[in-house]
C-alpha cells in the first residue's frame, strides 16, 4: 500500500474503499477505490473540492456508511468486524456537528462520556482535564444555544476527545471560524500529533492544510490523484503549491470531460 | 494550550460503566432536552390551562340554551281571555298537585323532566272565530271550549263543563290532551277530598303511589362515552413535537452524525428517546386530566357530564391506565415515522395523514352498538378507544381486554424495532431518497440471522393471527374430532412454520441459519429425552397450583365442551392425535420462538434477555385459547419457555428443543388418554388433586440426570456471543 512502512504502526488502513450511490440517473461513485495510511503522530490530510468524497470516506471509517466495496481496519480491527469497537477508538470532530441547545457544555461532555463507557470517575477527571486545556471554565455551565461559533467549535473538540482515542477525525474544522478560532484548531491538531494521535483532516481549505497536515491525499471525483509529503507532492507534479495541483487535477478533468 | 493532554493507545472507557447507568444517562439527555424546551411546555402546561375552562363554558352555554329550547310547546286555543285565564290557574292547580306526591327517592340535579310551556290562543275576534276549524287546521293543537257552571271547585273559583277539542291521529294533540286531562282530573280530586272532608267524614286515599327514579342499565353519558377519544387526541398532540424534536430534529441541528458515532446501538439510543416521548404523552394526558377535573369541579357540571358518581379517582385512575396502554404504542408509532423524516417539515407531512387515521376510526367506534370482541380486539387504536369507553360503563370483559393490551403491545415493540433500523441510516443520514420504503424493499444481500425488527414485527403479525385461528378453530367444535385435528394442524403450520419461513426466505436468510437448525451430536440425545419426559408434573403442578389461589378460567359450559372433546378425541387412533396436538405443534412452535425469534432477539440483547424476552412471548400464546382466555397457562407456559431457550442456546441448536417439546406434549396427550384421573390435565377441574409425591421425586430425579447430562455433553459447545457480522447490525 502507497506510503506503508513495516517500522511504523499503521493505526488506518483503507484499502480498496467504494462507495456508490444510487440516483435516478444510475450509480454513482462517490468514492472510488481509495487506499491510505496513517500512521499515529501522523496528521494526515484528505483534501478535495466540495463533492469530492472527502466526508463519504470519513463516514465508511466510522461505519456510518457501509462501503459498496473494500475494506476499513482501525488498530488491527475491521469496521465489518466490530465496529462498536471501532466507534470506542475514533474521536470525530464533524464538518455539521451541532451541539444540544438545551444542555450545557458540562452536560453534554458528560453524556458523551457516558455513551463512550467512562465511569463517573473518569468523567470527572477527564472533563476537568478537557476544561483545563480548551479554555471552557468561563462558558461551561450556560446552555449551548448562547454560545459563541468559537466556543460551540471548542465544545465539539474536547466532545471528541473525551473518551482520549488513539484515532481523531476532523472534517473542515474551521468552517465558519475566525482567525483566532481557527488558530484554536491548528494548536488543539499539533496537540494531537504530540501526543501520537493519527488524525485525518478533511478541508478543501488547502493553506490551512498546508499549515496543519503532514502527509496529503488529494481526490476528486473520489479517487485519489496524489498523495504523500508536500516533497514528494511537488516531485510528483512539477508544481509547488497545493492550490497549483487542484487546479492541474481540475483543469486535467475538464479537459477529459469536454473530449481534448 | 499549555499543557500536553495525557496521550495514550487506547481509549479510556470501553465498558466501565453499567448498561443501566448509561441508558439512564441516555434518557435524561432526552428528557432535558425535552422538557427544556418551551414548546413542549406550552403544549404541556399552557394548552390544557387554557382549552379545558373554555371548553366548559362553552359545552355549558350551548347545554343550558338547549336545555331552554328543547323544553316542549303546547298550544291551546280557548274562544275568550276568561276561559283562556281559568284554564292557566287549573293547569296550575293541577301541576302542584302532582308535583306533591311524594318520591322514595330523588332524581340528581339537573334531570328532573322539562315542564312544557302552554301558550293560550285567544282570538281578537271571537265572533269570527271557529275553535273546530284551528285546531283541524293545526293552527292549534288542542282546542278548549269552557262553559262556566255553579259547581265551584273553591270559594271564589267557579268550576266549569270543559269540551276538548282534539286532532286525531296527531301524537302532538294527544300529549297536550294527556296534560290537560291529568290537571283537570287532579283539580277534580281535590276538590272531592276536600268535600268528603268537610262533611265531617274521616277520609284517606285507597290507593297510595309513589315515584321511583331507576337508572337504566348500559346508558351513560354521551360525553362519557366521547371522553376517552377527547383525551387520547389531546395526549397524542403532547408527543408529537418531542418525537419530531428528537428525531428528525437531530438531523436539522447537526446533532445525528455525533450521536451516531458514539459506540451504542440505535435501538439503545432510541429505547431512550421513547421513554422520553412517552413520559411527555402522559404527562399530557395528566395535565389534561386535571385540567378538566378542575373545570369540571369549578362548573358544578360533574354529575351532568359523569353520572351520579362524578368524577372520582377510579374514574381517573381508569382514565390514565388505559392512556398508558395508547400513549405506549402511539410513542412508538410517532418514533417510527418521525425516524424516516429528514427534517420538521418532512415529518410534520408523514404525521397529518397519521392523525387522521387515528380520528376517523374513533369517531365511528364511539357511536353506540361497538363493542370489543372479535376481531375489533386486534385492530390497533380501534381497540384501545373501545376499551377505554367499556372501562368506563364499567362493561369491559377481561379476555378481549387482555388481548387488546397485548396485541398493542406488541404493535409498539414491532414499531419501535422497526423505528431503530431507520433512525441514524445511511440514508437519513445522508439525505439520499429513501427512508419507511426500505423496510418493505428486499434486501439484496443475503443475512446469517434476522433482525430483532423483523423478529418483533413478526410476533406482532403473529399473535392477531393466531388469536383469530382460535376463534375459528371454536367453529369447528362441532364438527368430526378428525376434522378439527387436521384444521388444527394447518393453522399451526401455517402460522408457526410457514410465517417465519415466509419471511426467512423475502430476507434472504437460509432457513438453517434463520431458525438454528443446526446438526447435534448424537450423545446429547439422550439428556433431551430424559427432560421431556420427566418436565411435565412440574408443569402439571403449576397449573394445578394457579388453579388453586383463583386462577380458573373455564366456566361450567366451557368445561362442559372440553370433556366432550376429549371423549372425541379417544376415538380417534392415537398415533394421530398424538401427531397432529403434540408433535406438530411442538415442532412448529420451536422454529418460530426458538429458532426465528430467539436468533433475533440475540442480534441485540445478551443470551438471558433473549430466551426472557422469547419465554414470555411464548407464555402469553399460550393465554389465548380456542374461544376463550387461560391466564393460568401463562407462568408454566413461561417456565417451559425459559427451559426451551436454555437448552436452544446451550445445544446451538433448535432441533433438541423441537424433539423436548414435543416428547412433553406427547407425554401428555398419553397420560390424558389412557389415565382416567389425569384426563383434564390440561384445563383443570376444580378439585384436581395434586401428584402424589413420589411421582414428584422421581421425576425430579430424571429432569435433574437430564440436565446434567445435557450439560456435560455440550461442554464443548458452550454459548457464547453469537458473532454477528457488524454490518449486519
């Protein structure tokens, strides 16, 4: 598998995934045999224009989708497998995630604690930790629904962090952020990294990706054009920046669309 | 942030809280959620506050306006003011003489009958008017010709010859001559008394009456019998937003993909959002309740609108058992469809056509001549509303009852399997066209066992049709016992096996797999005999037992046709009797409970749960019986269920408790037949004696090497988890 080195701990494997739809106009492909690894300390980034497959592909690694083919494998287990074990070791940070407007941010770490099995020991140590770390102590007991967009995006990130799993996915985490939110993301993902964490990033905000990830999967149309280091990216395409290589991608595929 | 957060491998977690703690944590979310919510409070709080007073006074505008209207009209036409005048103060007279007889006892308020009001005719013209003419025009119903004479019927109050002028064959004419003569008659003999009386004679009636007031017997309020629809639309709005809310809401506030990350399974996650919905409805139907007592009480109207005994706890307490029963299924009806809808308004459209189902049937079942019984008791909704209005006229029988209640019951269990395979699917989650559609589409991929949905909307499909396959089963009583024997046995196949067949092959489920017919080896044979043949004294003991503390349900009649039964069936060869109600039953009954049923029901609960769950099931199939109810069977039916299950889950396989379960009917039909003494074991005389003890012992002794052989035998098969594929799920 591209990019697969036997002295570092594969956490994801996604081999051969596919996922079809079916329309009124036939099937269609949303993601088209897609392969990865991340490793943990690895923050990887799936990039991609809107429809690209991105949040499909994060989906089918969660079991919210059952793939048309392939196969996902998280720490040596499959999604087929086992897949409440598989929820018990991901943290997802969602492109849409809303929050409970009638809990606090308090309740709503403890209810999320309790559905990820924590005891209310550990709910209680973990939530002061998270407190402590995402700034919350000054917002933690008001209901969701008068929080600010920064402040509910700081509630979704230590919601997905409070059962600790070796797994993180984030799919377009600074969507409708300002600076200093986004900058809450890139600090919370570069934590995440140092504590080993393998994390995938979904964004079609590629200098943001350029910022925070390692390595780059790009795809469109769901399957993937390139992938490995910004190096080994620029080797591969001749070009230096991220937006340089969507734009070849993109222009390439209008070209094979209209016939030249 | 400033400090690293604490890295590790694994996720903490993972099973260090109890299954009970979490779902309680589970339902609190949704309950705060809920109740937190102001629209649920006005629907709550507000509405029953503010609807039931105005209600009240409307309902007591248009009685009272009423009351004044239907009051009756007499016209009587006199030829002169003075006649019209001495009519008026006789008919006075007259009145309060009958209205003083006395009452052995009283009328409640407000039903005393309605006085008619006599309007008097006077023309302006006498000269040219004709009495005659009037009254055959109609312009009169009655007309009066008074000719004053000396006769007086007091000091000062002439008394008079009268002509009464009445139509004929007009009931109208004829009511106001009735009236008019009792007055007449009463001024008449008052006036002799008084007569007989001054002359110094000592003088009483012969013939004394009195007025007796007696309530008819199956009449009730007409608002009584309206009241239990009234208060079931009322409870069903309270639960209509909150399972919009906590469904369909989810996905329109972003909530739904989170919620499904977490490591649990759909059905737990929506186990938790019925119990909220259904705490709201109840609370609905409670706010409404009081709200009305309190009108009610504050109007004086409770004897108008309840009868006699107004409206009292029992009544209440009645009231909120039977909407307990509806707002169980309706919660999990509104899951079901609200859990399809991918936002509000979507599931506000699926809900209209839902309500309206719900209406016109009860409005057609409150009008009079519908009773529960029959068919009717099987029909959901239909069979609550009837139920509730009987519960009320105090005529509710406890066989249909139970049978509406449990077949209810099971409509909800199947509604809300059914409900946690749609919630949180791919295709809600995703938005892409599909949603109820799905549960009726064949599934393309061949599956290992069924899904508990499939497992639950079968038993809900299952138990009205057996109920009804009784109930034709008692018009073949009279019939050749041959007959029976063979109609009995299609029924049983066709319900038990061919059903979960039927629906085992739409699935794509291989039937060995479906009903775990899995092949056993041969050294556990021999336990399985042992235990049918020694389970049944104990079985007979607890029937007998029930039998003794009350629980007898066949009346004289229905033991009368048992007997008569089983000396039909003595005729017939043995072997067929014992076919055809032992071994056919006892095979077919085991492929659905434990084969189909227990499979699926392990798809989502642990071994224990599952064999409970399939026991009591099984139990409660045993309560209905060919024309009537026997609730003694339910706890030893229950008990043999939960032994059937333990040795399906402990052999992996159904076939050993198909072989146990028909040895045990077997066993019985032949101890029936050949043992004069035991001949009613089955339905229990009233004074069955016990098993002698030694039989007891013995058998005790051959079920204990039984088990015990069973249990060595299949040590190397113990049950674990059945690994169901994930996707499968």
């Amino acid at each position: 598998m591209s990019g697969d080195s036997p002295s570092v701990e594969s956490v994801i494997r996604l081999h051969e995934l596919t996922r079809k739809f079916r329309t009124e106009r036939g099937d269609v492909v949303a993601v088209d045999r897609l392969s990865l690894v991340t490793r943990a300390g690895e923050v990887y980034g799936l990039l991609g224009p809107n429809g690209a497959g991105k949040t499909t592909t994060l989906r089918m690694l969660l079991g919210l989708l059952a793939p048309t083919h392939g196969e996902v494998d998280i720490l040596g287990t499959r999604v087929s497998e086992d897949l409440q074990k598989i929820r018990q070791q991901v943290g997802l940070v969602s492109a849409s995630a809303g929050l409970y407007q009638w809990l606090s941010p308090l309740e709503t770490l403890r209810y999320f604690a309790t559905g990820y099995g924590l005891s209310k020991q550990q709910t209680a140590e973990r939530i002061e930790e998270l407190v402590s770390r995402m700034g919350l102590s000054g917002f933690l007991h008001r209901r969701t629904a008068t929080l600010s967009t920064g402040q509910k995006q700081r509630v979704n990130l230590a919601r997905a962090l409070v059962h600790d799993p070796p797994v993180v996915l984030l799919d377009e985490p600074t969507r409708g952020l300002d600076v200093v939110g986004s900058q809450v993301v890139f600090d919370f993902v570069a934590e995440l990294r140092q504590t080993g964490k393998a994390v995938i990033v979904c964004t079609h905000q590629l200098d943001e990706a350029q910022r925070l990830c390692d390595r780059f999967g790009l795809l469109h149309h769901g399957r993937l054009r390139y992938e490995g280091t910004m190096v080994e990216l620029q080797q591969q395409t001749g070009l230096s920046s991220l937006v340089e290589m969507f734009l070849q991608i993109l222009g390439r595929a209008a070209r094979q669309t209209v016939g030249v | 942030m400033a400090e690293s957060l604490r890295h590790s491998k694994r996720a903490i977690g993972s099973r260090q809280v109890s299954w009970w703690s979490q779902q309680r944590t589970f339902t609190w979310k949704e309950l705060c959620e809920t109740l937190r919510d102001r629209r649920t409070t006005v629907t709550l709080f507000v509405m029953p506050v503010l609807l039931y007073p105005l209600l009240g006074l409307m309902f007591r505008f248009i009685a009272v306006g009423n009351a004044a209207q239907l009051a009756p009209e007499y016209r009587i036409a006199v030829e002169t003011e003075q006649e019209a005048a001495w009519l008026s103060s006789v008919i006075q007279a007259g009145e309060q003489i009958l209205q003083s007889r006395p009452l052995r006892s009283g009328l409640s308020s407000g039903t005393t009958p309605l006085e008619p009001k006599v309007q008097f005719l006077v023309p302006n013209d006498a000269a040219e008017f004709d009495l005659e003419q009037s009254v055959a025009e109609g312009n009169a119903d009655l007309g009066v010709r008074v000719s004053f004479s000396e006769r007086q019927i007091s000091d000062g109050f002439p008394g008079a010859d009268v002509s009464v002028l009445q139509a004929e064959s007009s009931p109208q004419s004829n009511s106001v001559a009735t009236h008019l003569r009792e007055r007449l008659a009463a001024a008449n003999l008052l006036t002799a008394v008084n007569t007989i009386r001054q002359s110094g004679k000592s003088f009483s009636m012969p013939i004394e009456e009195a007025l007796q007031w007696i309530k008819p017997l199956n009449q009730t309020s007409a608002i009584l019998g309206l009241l239990p629809l009234v208060l079931l639309l009322m409870t069903v709005t309270g639960g209509v937003y909150p399972a919009i809310d906590l469904t369909a809401g989810e996905r329109e506030r972003d909530t739904l993909e989170t919620l499904m990350a977490l490591p649990v399974s759909r059905a737990r996650l929506l186990m938790a959002k019925f119990i909220a919905v259904l705490t709201v409805t109840m609370l609905t139907g409670l706010m409404n309740i009081l709200a009305m007592s309190a009108t009610v009480y504050a109007l004086q109207m409770e004897s108008t609108l309840f009868g006699e005994s107004g409206l009292s706890i029992s009544l209440i307490f009645k009231l909120l058992s039977v909407l307990l029963v509806f707002s169980t299924f309706y919660s999990a009806i509104l899951l079901l469809v609200t859990s399809s809808a991918r936002s509000f308004k979507e599931a506000q459209a699926l809900l209209i056509p839902l309500m309206l189902t719900t209406i016109a049937p009860g409005l057609v079942i409150m009008m009079p001549g519908w009773r529960l019984e029959g068919w009717l008791t099987i029909i959901p909704v239909v069979n609550i509303l009837l139920m509730a209005r009987e519960l009320l006229e105090e005529t509710l029988n406890t066989f249909p009852a139970t049978i509406a209640i449990a077949s209810t019951l099971l409509y909800a269990s199947a509604a809300l399997s059914l409900a946690a395979r749609l919630f949180g699917t791919d295709a809600v989650l995703t938005g892409s066209r599909s949603g109820l559609r799905d549960l009726l589409r064949r599934p393309r991929d061949v599956s290992e066992v069924p899904s508990t949905a499939v497992g639950f909307s079968t038993l809900a499909i299952l138990f009205p049709m057996h109920f009804l396959a009784s109930g034709f089963l008692t018009r073949v009583s009279g019939t050749d016992f041959s007959l029976r024997l063979i109609v009995s046995a299609v029924l049983t196949v066709s319900l038990f096996a061919g059903v979960p067949v039927l629906f085992l092959k739409w699935l794509r489920i291989p039937l060995k797999s479906g009903a775990r017919l899995s092949h056993i080896p041969v050294r556990i044979w021999p336990g399985i005999v042992l235990i049918g043949l020694s389970a049944w004294p104990w079985i007979y003991e607890m029937i007998i037992g029930l039998q003794s503390i009350g629980f007898q349900s066949l009346n004289a009649s229905q033991m009368q046709q048992v007997q008569e039964l089983l000396k039909a069936w003595r005729e017939v060869p043995v072997a067929l009797v014992v076919f055809g109600l032992g071994v056919l039953p006892g095979v077919c009954e085991e492929l659905f409970f434990r084969g189909f049923l227990l499979s699926s029901l392990r798809r989502e609960m642990n071994t224990a749960a599952a064999v409970i769950v399939s026991a009591v099931c099984f139990g409660l199939f045993h309560v209905v019986l060919a024309g009537g109810a026997a609730p003694e069977r339910l706890i030893p039916s229950t008990v043999m269920g939960l032994l059937l299950g333990s040795v399906t889950c402990r052999c992996r396989s159904v076939v050993p408790a198909m072989v146990l379960h028909g040895i045990h009917n077997s066993t019985l039909l032949l101890i029936a037949t050949f043992n004069q003494q035991l001949a009613n074991l089955a339905v229990g005389e009233q004074h069955q004696s016990h098993l002698p003890a030694s039989w007891l012992a013995i058998s005790a002794v051959i079920l204990g090497i039984g088990f015990a052989w069973t249990a060595v035998a299949t040590r190397t098969q113990t049950e674990s988890r059945m690994l169901i594929p994930e996707s499968q799920r």
